[in-house]
C-alpha cells in the first residue's frame, strides 16, 4: 500500500530537478546561423587537411634500394613500380663496361609529381652484388652505405644550428632480388638477409616470375618462407612492430600470403583486348605485369607505395635509426658525436 505514495514523491522530486537546467541561457547565446547540430563541433579533424597542405608544399622523400644478381630485372622493375625510366641502364650492353670488381653503390635521385603531390625518389642500384666467384662478405659495402646514411643524419640532427628540415638519404626500403631457381635460397641470400635486416627494411621478391610455372611459384614462395623462419630472418613488416590487431591483420595476411612478391617487371607497353598494357611479349602470350592472374608486381606496388610507404618512413626513423643512434650515443658516452664544426672550435679553444 505505501508503494504509491514513495513512487510519487519521487516523480515530485525529479519534475522538481528536471526543469532547473533548462532555465540555463544556453541555447540563446549561439548566432542564429549555426546549424544546431554543428553546435559541438570543434574543428579537431581540419589538422588531417593542415597536414595535406604542409606534406603538399615541402614533399617527401623516398629512398628505395635495390639488391641483386645482374640480370635479375632489378632496374627495369623499379622504372615500372614508378611508370618512369627513374632507374637509366645503358640500352644495350657495351664492350668496355666491366663486371664490377666489388661492389659499386650508385644513387640516383628523381622528382615524381602526381596529383599536386612531390616525391624525392633516390633509386640506389648496387651493381656487382652476387656477380663474384667469391662473393663472401659482399654484403659489407651496402651496410656500410646504410650506416653513413643514418650517421649523416646523426650529425645534422646534433648541431647547435640545425636546418630546419634535414635532407634525408636514409634507405627507407630494400627490395632483395631472389633468384626464380624454385630450390633453396643461397648462403649468400641467407647471408646479406641476415646481417642487414637489422638495419634496413628489407622486402624479399622474385625476380623473373614467370620462369615458373603456379605450382613452382606457389612451393618457392612457401619454401623461402620457411627458410627465413628457421633462420631467424625477419622482413619488413616485422611482427613486432605491428601497433594494433588491425596492423596485425594486415601484416600478417601479407606474410603468410604474399611475401615474398613473384613479380615481372616490365616498360614495354602491347595492346591486349584493345588496352594498352605493360607487359612481356613470348611466343605463347603476353604476360601483364599488372594483372594478378600472371603475376604479383600489383600486390608489392600497391604495398610498397599504396599502404605501407608512410610506415617503410616510420620504421627506418623510429626502430632502425634510433638503433643505430643509441649505439652511437652508447659507444661515444652518451655524448652526441662530434661535428667536423665542434671538432675544429674544440681545437681552436684548446
């Protein structure tokens, strides 16, 4: 019986609480213009748009190598990835040219504009790679170029004076060439992959896909994976620097599914079915480079440049340059290393 009269005294109560803040002059205080709805909004996501018009203005840079035997299609493959001739090779080979004796680093750098928005493209080719009878340790020039990189950007970085945007040569990427043997990868494969993952983001492909046939592709592809794992070897993306389950979805599909890329390569165009295509013209048909039936060049440019070219960026500057720059630091007492300035001022001082 008392159940009443409770339940109305609290309606009392609430009826009582409920209009006070309405008397508030809240409502009256927006111009008559504003849309009501936008009355909340702040204007956070406009820094997306900031960003754009900033990114637009300076551009980027981009800093791809690529690592092989000759022959491997290296140069023409990085010409299709950008739809320019970024990667010059002499057409034709001539006489005097030599085998390099060692191997030779050549950089050579690009700009690319689509869409309002500039790329800095350094291609750094490493011709005489895996060319040796004895190619023992031929890995060392290219991880000493890698080094020299991250140490000129230590030293701009160090300076009292510093630029504002310090030119970056980083190698944000390395495309390994595998040679389409369809048997295991050579010591020397395991060798380079091995020391140089730990300083640069490396990418296995293989080269010259369509020497195999599906079935070969698809046992090479797994084999290689293999022999990575029991070797330790970890390519770019690595497993543990995914940030969150969605990267890791991601990354993940891509190394158990598509790493590493068969690609062709290839900057003849033909006509099929009334399309201009880029592709490789053989007796039997013409092999699409873009068309994921014959191969997979989509997958890695579409990887490379599409999804993950800001994170290739992220990962050299915050996992394998802040390595290489605690190491320095470490090794150095944690002082910064000495400019060529510092060193002359310290001498003048003394």
């Amino acid at each position: 019986p008392h159940a009443g009269p409770v339940e109305s005294k609290n309606e009392a109560a609430m009826s009582e609480l409920v209009p006070e803040p309405r008397q508030k002059p809240v409502v009256p205080m927006k111009p008559m213009g504003i849309n009501a709805s936008l009355l909340g909004y702040i204007g956070i996501d406009t820094i997306i748009e900031q960003m754009r018009k900033k990114t637009m203005k300076t551009g980027f840079d981009f800093n791809i190598m690529v690592v092989g035997q000759s022959g491997l299609g290296k140069s023409t493959l990085v010409n299709t990835l950008f739809k320019s001739q970024v990667s010059r090779k002499s057409s034709g080979w001539n006489r005097e040219e030599k085998i390099p004796k060692t191997v030779e680093i050549k950089a050579i750098g690009h700009v690319i504009e689509e869409g309002g928005v500039k790329m800095k493209l350094t291609v750094i080719d490493t011709p005489g790679f895996g060319d040796q009878i004895n190619n023992e340790n031929c890995w060392e020039p290219i991880e000493k170029y890698i080094n020299e990189q991250y140490e000129k950007f230590l030293k701009e970085e160090v300076n009292i004076a510093r630029k504002k945007r310090i030119p970056d040569t980083r190698v944000h990427c390395c495309l390994y060439f595998i040679s389409p043997t369809g048997h295991s990868l050579r010591p020397l494969d395991l060798e380079f992959m091995k020391h140089l993952s730990k300083v640069v983001n490396i990418i296995p492909v293989i080269a010259k896909a369509d020497t195999m046939t599906l079935e070969e592709k698809t046992e090479f592809k797994q084999r290689v994976r293999k022999e990575l794992e029991v070797n330790g070897i970890e390519f770019y993306p690595q497993k543990e620097f995914d940030e969150d389950l969605e990267d890791k979805t991601e990354n993940d599909k891509i190394r158990q599914e598509s790493m590493p890329f068969a690609v062709v390569g290839s900057d003849k165009e033909y006509q099929v079915n009334g399309k201009r295509v880029l592709g490789r013209k053989t007796p039997w048909g013409i092999i699409e480079v873009e068309n994921l039936n014959h191969c997979e060049f989509a997958l890695l440019r579409d990887f490379v440049i599409r999804t993950h070219l800001q994170d290739l960026k992220e990962v050299t500057h915050n996992i394998h340059y802040e390595t290489y720059r605690a190491k320095r630091l470490n090794d150095n007492g944690g002082l910064p290393p000495m400019t060529v300035e510092t060193e002359e001022n310290h001498e003048s001082n003394l």
